[in-house]
C-alpha cells in the first residue's frame, strides 16, 4: 500500500487532468471554427482526436466556404 502511494503522486493526476481538460477544449475550439466556416465539424473533430493542435491552426488558416451575398 505505502509503494502505491508513493509512485502515484497527487501533482502527476492534477496534471492529467489538466492536460485532458486542454486536450477536449483544443477539439471543441476546433469543430467550433470549422462549423463557422461551413467545413466537416466530424471530420475536423476527429483530426483534432488524434493530431491535437495541428488541425485547430489548418482550419483557423483555411478560408470560409460560406459565401456572402452581395
């Protein structure tokens, strides 16, 4: 028990959890912009899944498939 206790430390589960909360905020943020700008919010989303940041810069750089009437 006392070997438990020593190998899990507090600090490293609040920094888990921290990082899990930015990891489901970068995919949110990301489906976000790419509904905005009338791309695939799943597919986005699920780039973001696995490439994290990489996809949340392509999709804010990418241009607005929306047109705007004149």
């Amino acid at each position: 028990m006392l070997l438990l206790a020593e190998t899990t430390s507090t600090g490293t589960l609040v920094g888990a959890a921290i990082g899990f909360v930015i990891w489901i905020g970068i995919i949110l943020w990301t489906v976000s912009i790419a509904r905005r700008k009338g791309r695939s919010a799943g597919l986005w989303g699920v780039l973001a899944f696995f490439f994290s940041l990489i996809p949340l810069i392509i999709v804010a750089i990418l241009p607005s498939r929306r047109t705007v009437a004149v």
